[in-house]
C-alpha cells in the first residue's frame, strides 16, 4: 500500500517482491489466456480487470509501487526533484501534440516520416522530431528505423479512443494552465471559498469553471466527452453504485438525481430495479439530451426536470442521490447544495452522496492516493453535513470492492 513514511527495505528486498508479483500477475494472465502487456499499436487499452481476482490485484499494485520505489531509489533525491519538475515539460509536449493534431499525422499501419510529418501539420521538422522523441521516452510514439515513426499502444488510443483524446485536451489546454496558476490563486487569495478566485478563474478570466464552459461550447463538449471517459474506469464505474446500495430494500421509492447531467446513472439504475423511479435534475439544456436519448420503454419511470440545485429543492424523494457534485464546490457552496434539499425531505429520506473519501496515508495504493489527495477525509465530510443541518448526520460511508468512490448515506439525526 502506498505510504509517506522513510523507506527501509534494500534495494534486492524490493527488486525480490518485484520479481515474485511479477510471476504472480504473469501466471494469472496465462492461466486466463489474457494478452501480455505490450507497447504495440494493438494491445488493449486499459490492464485487464482484476476486479474478481482481488489477490492479483493486489500483486499489481504493489508491483506499480514497488518499480516506482526502486526506480526513485536508484535516480537519487536529486534527480527525483529534477524528474518532478520535468514532468510539466512532458505535459507541455503531449499538449503540442494534441493542438498540432500530430497523432492524425501519422497513419496506424505503416507509420511516416518526420518530413511527412512536418508538411502535414505545418511545422519545422526539426520541432517536429523534438517532439515525438520527447514524448517517445513515456512510449507514445516510437521509431521504427531512423527518422520514420510509427504509433505505439499510448499513442494509437489518440486515434482510436474519443474520450480519451478530449481528456488529454481537456487536461492539457485547461487543467495545466489551471495549475501554473495555482500559486497566484492561493497567494491573491488565501483560504478563499469563492470560485471566481480560483486559479481556473485567473488561468481563464472568468468567475467559475461552469460559467467558462457555458460560454464555450467547443470546450465543453471536450470536457463531457472526457468525464464520460473518465467513467469508464473500472474504479469509478456506475457498477459499484448499482452493487454498493440497498436499492432493492426501498421497494417502490424516487431517486431524485441531483445535478444528474444526462441521467446516465438513474439509467442504469432503472434498468436494473424496475421498482424505482427517478428524476434527473440539471440545468435546461443538459436534461433535454438526456430526455431525447432515454430508452421508450423507462419513460414512464426516469422524468427529467431543470433545476440549478443552489435554489430550494423542489421534490420530496426518498433518496437525493448526489454523485461527484460536492467534489466540485468548496464546502461553503457545498453546504448551500445540500441545505437546498433539507426542506423538501421526509423523516425516513436520504442524501446519498457519491465521493471520494480521503484515507489516512498509507492505507490506499499509491495509485489511488494520487487521485484522492485533494479529496475531502471522513472528517471533513462530517464537518460539511454539520455546517449543512445540525439536525443532520452520517448515517453510514461505504467503499465498494474496487471503487474509487464511497458511498456516504446522510439523514435525519434519530
């Protein structure tokens, strides 16, 4: 498991558990008949799901931490920090190719050179090949022979793969200017809840990420169609919400899906308890996609209604389900989100809330420590529901067996 504490072990104790996890994982994809991890063109997009072999997962993740381990041990402390700082300049090289479409220059079978290359994207071809190279030492791209490159795993996804594509946009044209300009933020405004003082506020010149992306719809159909790929990870899939609830105790109840874009989880959901029924709530032009694509045959159940859930809740429901709303609002508007809802609850209603909850270090993978940092602890969430109602509490936080994501179930205090 991942953890922040000094490293003891020598290097032949942590390459010997490198060497054994291997053997596991490799033994395990062979008995399956699984592909062997490759860097080809054609190897599968994502490491097969372990999902029912928590054992070998368990292998791979301490293979991930122990290579990065030994890999930092080996460079040296300086080096590590130079390694750091290098990594803006690898993001810096994934976003020229991303803007200069260099990925559609070079054709999945056959591959070009660099001369094709620059004639087809319009640039020198000596920036051309700095750039490939770069992004060739993380194995997107490769050279084949001198100076004529073909695509590689990573690289061919740009191709191959939408959503994955608008997330390296997303991140590359947004996120990284977002980061260069967290300092300011933090230093302009210290301890500031607002989101017109954030550092996407400052990056972009505008008073939210929401208003910023209503004005620009290019950008935000990017931004969708990367969230809709970050939820195909097998981590956040709508799968750990269908298995991680009692839904089947409720028997005939409504599931009011607060902020629920275009209803893809109520969707689920409906599909999979005919006993429920749902409102999708979101803002006019988000649910009138939802409503236009919803299957004929939940109609009937799944309704889609506009409704900016800062303005007071105007359904009674038996479960106010909130999935990765409050992850995007500091807890001064958090609280506001939630203490929207309270009038409009029943004694026995519930707020499910979908989240990540921050563990202590050290017992997560590093992996998952990575994308949780920054996440809100148990106590933090706590903290959130008393500032919401003083009548209100948590009932219980559940994580489903490989989900990213907890289950956080707040009611009336009894």
């Amino acid at each position: 498991m991942g953890s922040i504490a000094v490293e003891t072990r020598s290097l032949v104790d942590i390459a010997s558990r490198i060497s054994s996890n291997t053997a596991l994982l490799n033994k395990h994809l062979a008995s399956k008949v699984l592909q062997t991890p490759t860097f080809d063109k054609d190897a599968e997009e994502d490491f097969h799901s372990l999902t029912d072999a928590p054992k070998i997962e368990a292998a791979r993740e301490a293979l991930l931490e122990d290579t990065n381990r030994l890999h930092d041990l080996v460079l040296g402390p300086a080096n590590v920090l130079r390694r750091i700082c290098w990594g803006s300049m690898n993001t810096s090289v994934l976003r020229a190719i991303y803007h200069f479409k260099i990925h559609e220059a070079i054709p999945l079978s056959g591959g070009s050179t660099y001369s094709e290359i620059a004639t087809k994207v319009g640039l020198p071809e000596h920036r051309v090949k700095s750039i490939i190279r770069q992004a060739a030492l993380d194995h997107v791209f490769a050279e084949d022979s001198p100076n004529h490159v073909v695509h590689t795993a990573a690289s061919a996804i740009l191709i191959r793969n939408k959503a994955m594509l608008d997330w390296v946009g997303h991140f590359t044209e947004e996120a990284l200017p977002t980061s260069a300009n967290l300092v300011d933020a933090m230093e302009r405004y210290p301890g500031s809840e607002e989101p017109g003082e954030s550092a996407f506020a400052l990056a972009f010149n505008t008073q939210s990420i929401f208003k910023f992306f209503d004005e620009n719809n290019d950008r935000q159909a990017r931004f969708f169609g990367a969230m809709a790929g970050v939820g195909k990870s097998p981590g956040l899939s709508v799968q750990h919400i269908l298995k991680g609830y009692g839904w089947v105790q409720l028997g005939k109840a409504l599931v009011v899906d607060v902020g629920g874009s275009s209803g893809f989880v109520s969707t689920a959901l409906a599909n999979a308890y005919p006993d429920l029924e749902f409102e999708v709530q979101d803002l006019q032009h988000t649910i009138e996609k939802g409503a236009q694509d919803l299957a004929p045959e939940l109609r009937s159940r799944v309704k889609f209604m506009a409704h900016d859930f800062f303005k007071p809740q105007p359904t009674t429901g038996d479960i106010y389900l909130m999935r990765h709303i409050c992850h995007d609002w500091s807890s001064k508007y958090s609280a506001k989100i939630l203490r929207a809802i309270v009038p409009a609850m029943k004694p026995s209603s519930r707020i499910l809330m979908i989240e990540s909850v921050m563990q202590a270090p050290g017992t997560l993978s590093q992996l998952q420590e990575r994308t949780m940092s920054q996440e809100r602890s148990r106590e933090d969430w706590e903290d959130l529901v008393f500032q919401t109602d003083p009548k209100l509490e948590i009932k219980s936080i559940h994580r489903p067996a490989g989900s990213w994501d907890s289950m956080i179930e707040v009611g009336f205090k009894s």
